[in-house]
C-alpha cells in the first residue's frame, strides 16, 4: 500500500511515485510525513532541552552546610565573654 501524497498547488492526492500533479502540473509535492516528522523533532529538542536545564539547576544548587554541635557552643561562647 502506498501512502498518498497531496499537491502543493491544488491539494489533489497524488500517488508517491509521481514527481508531478496530473492536474495542475506543479513539482511541488507535500509528503504526509513531513509534519509528523516535525512534531518528533520538536519533541525530542524539548526534552533534550528540559533534561539539560535540570541537570544544571541539579549540579549548580548549594548544598545547606549544617553546623555541628561544637560550632554552635562555640558561637555561643564567644558571644557571652
């Protein structure tokens, strides 16, 4: 089975074989796959792009330091002499 395929000028069916409409003449023929073709790409661009923004908030966000025990009685002992 072969997919059907539209003219640019006049949109009639044209089979995937001919290079030509056989009604108006015009060379320009549109595949019906172009634009699925389109919405895969955009897609997959999309997630490349969300996955590359996630690792780098991942990689460049500032880990909490947590003070210990010690620093904080020491923080407490220098500001009461």
């Amino acid at each position: 089975m072969l997919y059907q395929c539209h003219c640019a000028c006049c949109e009639r069916v044209v089979e995937a074989g001919q290079k030509q409409c056989s009604h108006c003449g015009s060379h320009t023929i549109k595949s019906p796959y172009s634009f699925w073709m389109f919405c895969i790409l955009a897609c997959l661009a999309a997630v490349i792009v969300f996955k590359v923004v996630h690792v780098y908030l991942q990689d460049h966000q500032e880990m909490p330091v947590q003070q210990s025990l010690l620093d904080v009685l020491n923080q407490n002992n220098k500001s009461g002499r």
